[in-house]
C-alpha cells in the first residue's frame, strides 16, 4: 500500500458503509500519509435489468469510468504512478476487479499487479479447523444462484458456496448433508456454525439475518460435504 500514489476507496451506500470504515482503519494504521487516499461512490447495479449478464457488463463500464475518472483527476498520466485498491478475499474468485481493471486498461497505460492474500475458502477451512476436501475427492466451488436453481452439482461430494444472500442450502431436501458456515471470517465479529445441514438450516437462517441487520451487511460463505458424519 505504501507503494501507491493513490489509493481508491469505494463507498457503497450508508448499508456497507463498515466496509468503507475497514478500509480507512487499514489505511490508517499501515499507510504513509504521504499516500492521497480518495474516497468514490461506486455506482449501483440495475437490480431491474431482465438480463443478469447485460446488467453486470453495464455495472462493470460504470465503475471501469468511475475508476478512471479519479484516476485521471489525482494522477498525471504523463509523469505516471501507481493506484491501488484494497480487495476482501481474493480477486480471482467471484469478484470483478480484475475484469473492471481490464477495461480501464483499455483507455489508461495500465498494467495490473495483484498482491495474494488469505481467500474466504482458506480463511472458512482455518476457522473450522477442516481440510478443503476429501481424500483424494474433488471439490466445486460455486455460487447460491447456480446452487438454487441447478442443485447439487455431478461428481462432487463437497462444494464450496460464496454469493449467497438467499441461503439457497435451504432447497437441499434430505439428510446426508453437513454443512460449515461462517460470516466475517476473521473479523473481530465472526460467526462459525457447523453440524448436520437439516438441524442447522434454521439456525443460520436466523443468525445471518439478526447480523446482517445488526451490521448493516454481511459476507458469509459455506462449505457442505455430502455423507459427511
């Protein structure tokens, strides 16, 4: 971080303004103040568009402009410099950093650097104290949407779910199923559940609605394995 000219920071609406809090905690507790830190609003995406492709490419251009307006306007594209932006989990993972970074490459000399950290995968198993998969077994990850409206996935007994505002686990019918969850994962506010999926659908049910509204947002993911004692 130290290494930027200019560090962007999004703002999400007042309901993920902790996000933005974290961001600023991190700055100020690790970054020179020689680094300019700018604040944006990032731009919403149009829940209303019938095409979940079309809206997600249109949110994309939005923030991919948004991005580079700041930069424009903070860093001399001359004298050149660096920007950075602080990513939860790892961005080669459902998230769009990259494929917005990507765009904004097309109108600005941009050449992307990624520096790893822990993923939400690594830092969910860690604080289960469970390995990712079964002995020589595969594992799938994917997201609440495809879970819900496909089901469980062929040739997997363990899946890996991050996405998911609607806790689609809830349409998995039957026993044979269990189930670690976590939201926060590694914050000072997390919360681990774990045990057999049909015990604990409520449970999780309950506890991510009554943090979601005590926090103002929520990121959880979830691990099930399939015949899991």
């Amino acid at each position: 971080m130290n290494a930027a000219d200019l560090i962007l920071i999004p703002l999400k609406g007042a309901d993920k303004s902790d996000l933005a809090g974290l961001r600023r905690e991190i700055c100020r507790d690790h970054v020179r103040s020689s680094v300019k830190i700018v604040e944006f609003e990032l731009p919403r995406r149009d829940a209303e568009n019938p095409s979940y492709r079309e809206g997600v490419d249109d949110w994309h251009d939005a923030i991919a402009e948004a991005w580079e307006t700041h930069v424009r306007a903070h860093l001399d594209p001359e004298a050149g410099g660096c920007v950075a932006l602080l990513v939860w989990g790892d961005p080669s993972l459902y998230d769009s950093t990259l494929r917005i970074a990507e765009r904004v490459g097309k109108r600005l000399p941009l050449r992307t650097r990624v520096i790893p950290g822990i993923t939400a995968i690594q830092g969910l198993c860690a604080a289960h104290a469970i390995p990712l998969n079964e002995i020589g077994a595969p594992v799938q990850i994917t997201t609440g949407r495809q879970l819900r409206d496909n089901g469980w996935p062929d040739g997997v007994d363990t899946i890996v779910v991050m996405l998911d505002g609607d806790c689609s686990f809830q349409t998995l019918s039957g026993e044979g199923f269990s189930i670690w969850w976590g939201a926060y994962v590694g914050m000072p506010q997390e919360i681990l559940l774990s045990g057999p999926l049909e015990e604990m659908t409520p449970t999780i049910v309950e506890r991510r609605a009554a943090a979601r509204k005590d926090h103002g947002w929520i990121m959880d993911i979830y691990l099930i394995r399939r015949g899991a004692a």
